[in-house]
C-alpha cells in the first residue's frame, strides 16, 4: 500500500488495540466483552496487513503462535467453566470471595471494575481466543491469496 | 390496524429474510450465494434484536443507567452468538470458494460438476 | 420449469414470512417473565453490571462453550484448507 495508508495505519494502530483491549477488560461493567473487543482488535490486525502485506507482518508474529494462543484461550475457557463444577457447569464460584468478588447493590451505580466473579476472567478467555482466531483466518486467506498471486 | 403499523420491524426481517433467499435461489455465482446467506443471517439478527424491544427501554446495563425499564438481555446474547458464529462460517465459505476457484478456475455452481454429490 | 417451480415456493416463503410478522407479539410489549428474573437477580447472582455478558458467560454458558467450538472448528478449517505439502500451515 502506499505511504499515506502505511503512515495512518501506524498511527490508528495504538488507538484500536487500546480500544479492543479496553472492551475486553470492561466487559462486565460497560457494553462490550470477549467477542466484542477481539473483534475489534482483530480488524486492527486486518488493518495491519491490508497496509504492509501480511509476508511482512507475519515475520513478527508467526501464525503458529497465533494458533498456540488461541488454544490457551479456549482451554482457559473450559478451565473456568469447570471450576464450579462442584455446584453446577459454569457456576459463578467467585462470587462473593476475594478475587472480583464484590456484589453491588440492585440498581444503577458508578461501576465497580472489581466485580462480576468469573465473568471478567472469561472475558479475558475469550477475547484471547476471538483475537487469535480472527487474525489467523485473516493472516491465513492474506498469505494464502499472495501465493497465489506469486504464482501466476 | 395498529398491530400492522406496530409490527413494521417484524416486516422488515420478512423483507430481508425473502431477499437473502431469492439472492441464494437465483444465483449461480458463489459470492453472490455467499451474500444471500449474509444477508439471511442480517435478517435473523434483526429479528432477535427486535423481539427482545421493549418500550422506552434501556440498555440492560446497571452502569450510569438512568432507570431499571430495560429491553430483554436475553435475545440480545443470542444475537451476539449468532453473529459470531456468522463471520466464522462466512469466513470458512470464502476460504472454500477460493480452494474451489484454484481448483477449477471458475465460480459458477452450475458448471462445477466436481461440487455435485 | 425449474424456476416457475422456484418462484411459486419462494412467494408462498415470502408470503408465510410477512403473515407471520404480523401475528408475532406487538412490537415493544414482548412477554418478559425469564428476562425480568434475570434483570432483577443479575447483579445479585452474578454481580455483573452489564446484564448482557452475565447472560452469555453465566446463565448460557453451554450456548458460548458451543459457539466458542463452532468459532475453534472454522479456523482449524481455514488452516487446514489452506496447508501446503510440508505440513505447515500456510508456509
């Protein structure tokens, strides 16, 4: 791509991972969550490639890797489902206890980030997994189309 | 009478329902199938979100919210599901359709016998 | 012939579809009773805030857990669609 789409892309960059990690951590408190703020960090993963070519990206963050992060991902998932198996699948065991464990009262409030018992933690899980998943579909079919063109 | 006019939203997944399936019936190109479908699945999206409306209703989320009338949360995480599972299988049909172009040079359903059985 | 047949079921489709959007609830009044428990007990149950996400990881969780194995299956297809000779994926 050209050195207008390289430059603007390098600068929006910061802004849309800060902004999908951001939905991913507040998930439980502000709209968004995992598939939310993944999503939309992938599409800044998208970004990435369509302006530098996904050869170049992929030098950096190999897909290998990507598929490593996204099995961590779901497993953490499944991990989490399975810690309150004791009561119920995807018992919410934290609640209440020292880690997120705060109950806020009925009604509308400020926000209380330290909420939520595994469902911040899930988030977590899950916007890892929807993050690799996406930007390796995307690095795939990018790689799979340069090849083909180099082909022809 | 007023059912009618109240239920427009309801019309519109109709509208959108039946041109998602005549895009998929009338069409031989792939693609094009591939946005029939997408439309479809517009249409069902729209059909959970606008069953779970309600009156002057919030979001459901206790945060800085102004008043506890909120819409249903339930159709709305079917929706989020729903469209999650959209792009995946979107994105597994545009990765078939390329295997199938390399494969056979074109993208028509009709000609492509190899796809048959 | 084909498509004579295939214009006659698309209309009856289309027309079942419109009848039907009118005999759904009226819209903006639907029946609420699980929806009014969960907006109700959400932050008590769960302590989330955002009604929404407790639905989707805490009341629904096999929902997600079947959409997170749909989301795995398609990249896995991808990767494997597009897998060279070696091995490797993609290389």
């Amino acid at each position: 791509m050209s050195k207008i789409v390289r430059t603007v892309s390098e600068l929006l960059m910061a802004f849309v991972f800060t902004f999908g990690l951001y939905m991913i951590m507040h998930g439980h408190v502000t709209p968004g969550g995992g598939f939310q703020g993944g999503a939309v960090f992938a599409s800044g993963m998208t970004l990435l490639v369509v302006a530098f070519g996904a050869e170049k990206v992929e030098k950096r963050l190999r897909a290998s890797t990507l598929s490593v992060l996204e099995s961590t991902g779901a497993l953490a998932f499944i991990g989490l489902a399975l810690g309150g198996v004791a009561v119920g699948f995807f018992y919410n065991f934290l609640v209440g206890s020292s880690v997120f464990g705060h109950i806020p009262a009925f009604g509308p409030n400020r926000g209380d980030m330290w909420t939520g018992g595994t469902i911040p933690l899930m988030n977590m899980a899950v916007g890892l997994k929807v993050i690799a998943g996406l930007s390796l579909i995307v690095f795939v079919m990018a790689l799979a189309v340069g090849k083909g063109r180099s082909e022809q | 009478m007023t059912q009618c006019i109240s239920n427009i939203p309801f019309l519109a997944v109709a509208a959108l329902i039946g041109t998602g399936l005549s895009i998929i019936v009338f069409n031989r190109n792939l693609i094009k199938l591939v946005m029939g479908i997408t439309v479809l699945e517009a249409g069902v999206n729209l059909f959970l979100v606008g069953l779970g409306y309600r009156q002057d209703g919030g979001v459901p989320i206790y945060t800085n919210a102004c008043h506890t009338n909120m819409v249903l949360p339930v159709p709305q995480a079917l929706t989020l599901t729903s469209i999650v599972i959209g792009v995946a299988i979107t994105a597994f049909m545009l990765s078939m359709i390329m295997v199938i172009y390399r494969h056979t040079g074109h993208i028509d359903a009709k000609r492509s016998r190899t796809l048959k059985g | 012939m084909r498509c004579f047949a295939a214009n006659i079921s698309l209309a009856i489709v289309i027309v079942f579809l419109a009848v039907s959007a009118l005999l759904v609830h009226p819209f903006g009044d639907p029946p609420a009773q699980m929806d009014e428990y969960i907006i109700k007990h959400t932050q008590r149950e769960t302590g989330a805030n955002n009604a929404v996400t407790a639905v989707v990881f805490d009341y629904r969780g096999l929902d997600t857990l079947g959409e997170a194995t749909i989301l795995f299956t398609a990249v896995t297809g991808v990767v494997m669609l597009f897998r060279t000779r070696k091995g490797q994926t993609t290389r």
